[in-house]
C-alpha cells in the first residue's frame, strides 16, 4: 500500500528512542525556521527587485534564454 511521506515520517518517529526524538524536533524547528527565513526574504526583496526585473532592458538581455 502506498503511504504519503507524512505518515512514513510518522512512522519511523515512532520507533525511535526518546533521545532521538529530541533531535528529530530541534530538525523540524530548524526547516520550520529556515522555510520562514526564505519567504520572508523574498517577500521583503520582491517589490524592490521588481523594479530591475520588469523592465524593457531586463526582456532584452534575457530574451534568448
């Protein structure tokens, strides 16, 4: 039967060993973190940057790729 990679993931949580555990969260803190640190740079950077991509010289310079 196929699983989806949540329920996996909870699966073999479930057999580690509580030391373990601990690790496994300070892991899913860290992505949480690091995901929210990414978008929020790239929401802050997008309207700036805006400005430099969508410009007539920007299409020209990448019109070939």
């Amino acid at each position: 039967m196929f699983m989806n990679t949540k329920k996996i993931l909870i699966n073999e949580i479930e057999k580690l060993p509580e030391p373990a555990l601990a690790e496994v969260l300070d892991y899913v803190r860290f992505l949480e973190y690091k995901t929210k640190g990414a978008l929020e740079t790239y929401l802050q950077s997008k309207s700036s940057l805006e400005k430099e991509w969508l410009s007539p010289i920007e299409d020209e310079a990448w019109k070939n790729l």
